[in-house]
C-alpha cells in the first residue's frame, strides 16, 4: 500500500540470493537488467503497459513499484478454461499487438512476449507485464551477450533461438 497516495501497488524486488556475489553470478549484471527493466516499462506511455510509480532502494534492497493488477494471467486463463473463443482470443491479440507497435516505436522489444506475461484484467484489458529481458534502442545498461539466448524457449523466434540479431518481429513471432 502506498499511503502518500493511498493506492495499492506491486513491488517487484530482486531476490537476495539473486543480488549476493556467487560463482558464475553477477551482481551487477542482475541490478542493471532491474533498472533496464524498469525504464523500459517506464518509456511507454500506453494502456497495454503497467505503469511504473518508483524505483528505489530500501535499505541495500532494490525495488520497483509499479501499478498493481487485479486480474489473471492469459496462461491462469487458458490452463483453467481452455480455448479462448474466438472473438475473445483476436481481442486479446490486437491488445497485445496495440501494445507491442507501442513499444517498438519507442525502440523497446520485450524479447519474453508469452501468455504468463499478458494479465486479463477484469474489464478484459490485457496489460504487458515483465520487462525484465527487453532491448532497449540507444541503451548500454545491460546488454545481452552475443550469442546469449534470452526469453522462454516455447515461445522465442527461431533466430532469437540461434542466438542470432533479433528485432521488433521476435515479440511478433511469440
């Protein structure tokens, strides 16, 4: 709950085994993709996309307070109800396509575009969700390895699959 404003929230954090140096981690890396993260979903202004209200960081522990979600994910939907019916399923599409052209035109691609990512709001809005491996145009704050796969396999582009040069047809292809 966010009292100032009296409002509830979502805090995203990052999970302390996550933030602690271990063989083969990194720290940093892991703050930075936050960030980036972060400021990707704050580059979009568009009903499609959560809204992002603060980054911080309470005492040693990074945050970021973004709009809370009363809904379920695509994924919830699905594996409670089956098929979608048709007009609800090409609804839910151009939504997502709306959202997706959004962010592109900002030079942000989400790289991770699948149903656990799409909250279904009451109203039938469906919201983006989970910026956490987007590529962002012009940024150097946490960029991926060449020949780094990110994203979920089921759902990723054969040429994202191949580690190969990626654009804004990824989101498309998942």
């Amino acid at each position: 709950r966010q009292p100032a404003l009296g409002r509830d929230v979502a805090l995203k954090v990052i999970r302390p085994e996550q933030a602690a140096p271990t063989r083969g981690s990194d720290p940093q890396a892991t703050l930075k993709r936050f960030l980036q993260e972060a400021r990707a979903a704050a580059a979009l202004s568009h009903p499609g996309v959560t809204t992002v209200h603060r980054v911080g960081n309470e005492d040693g522990h990074p945050y970021i307070a973004m709009e809370w979600l009363d809904g379920h994910t695509l994924e919830e939907l699905v594996a409670r109800g089956g098929r979608l019916p048709p007009e609800q399923a090409a609804r839910i599409g151009l939504q997502v396509l709306s959202t997706l052209e959004a962010a592109h035109a900002a030079g942000v691609i989400h790289r991770d575009i699948k149903p656990g990512n799409l909250m279904v709001l009451p109203s039938g809005r469906i919201k983006v969700t989970d910026f956490g491996v987007a590529q962002v145009r012009g940024s150097t704050l946490a960029n991926t390895q060449a020949g780094v796969i990110v994203g979920t396999p089921h759902y990723a582009a054969p040429e994202q699959l191949a580690g190969g040069a990626i654009d804004h047809r990824v989101d498309l292809y998942a």
